[in-house]
C-alpha cells in the first residue's frame, strides 16, 4: 500500500509528518507541478486549501471526480484559509439547497 502524501507549507506538514504521510513542503508557484508529480506518483493526497486555490481552474475538480487516487483539500495550520463546504456544494448541486 502507498503511504498518503500532503502538499503544503512546513508548519502544517510537520503533524501530518508525525502522523506517517510522507510530505511535500512546496512553495505557492510550485503547487501545480508538485500535484500533478503527486497524482501520478502516489496514493492519497491531502493538499492545504491555500495551496489548492493556487491550482488552475478545474485541475483540483478533476482530481477529486477521478478519485483515483483520492484527494481531500485540509485547512492549513494558519487557518488563513479554509476548504469548501463540499457537503453544501453536492446538496446544491442535487437540488436538496439552494
């Protein structure tokens, strides 16, 4: 099995580093290739929601409908930005809110 990955900045990786993921400290220009590199190198990928806003549109979407690998975007430890309410958007998206 393939130990998990998370993309993000050192604060917030040195937990998940104590948590065995294998981390991947990246500066904000690098986070696309770094998440592409992670898809096709990987297994379950964790990247900060800073980060993951710094990706163009659509790539983090892909990924995540792909689920193959599985990505989860987590709330880095500044907690200067946080992840989408992805429970709301499949409701809306459903029809259940609007």
């Amino acid at each position: 099995m393939t130990t998990p990955v998370f993309i993000g900045d050192r604060l917030t990786a040195a937990g998940f580093r104590l948590a065995g993921l294998r981390t991947l400290v990246t500066a904000p220009e690098d986070a696309l290739k770094v998440f592409r590199d992670a898809l096709s190198r990987h297994g379950a990928i964790l990247i900060t929601a800073s980060l993951a806003a710094r990706l163009p549109a659509g790539v983090l979407e892909k990924a995540v409908s792909a689920a193959s690998p599985p990505v989860a975007v987590v709330p880095d430890f500044s907690g200067g930005r946080e992840p989408a309410d992805l429970a709301h958007r499949v409701r809306r998206a459903l029809g259940v809110e609007t």
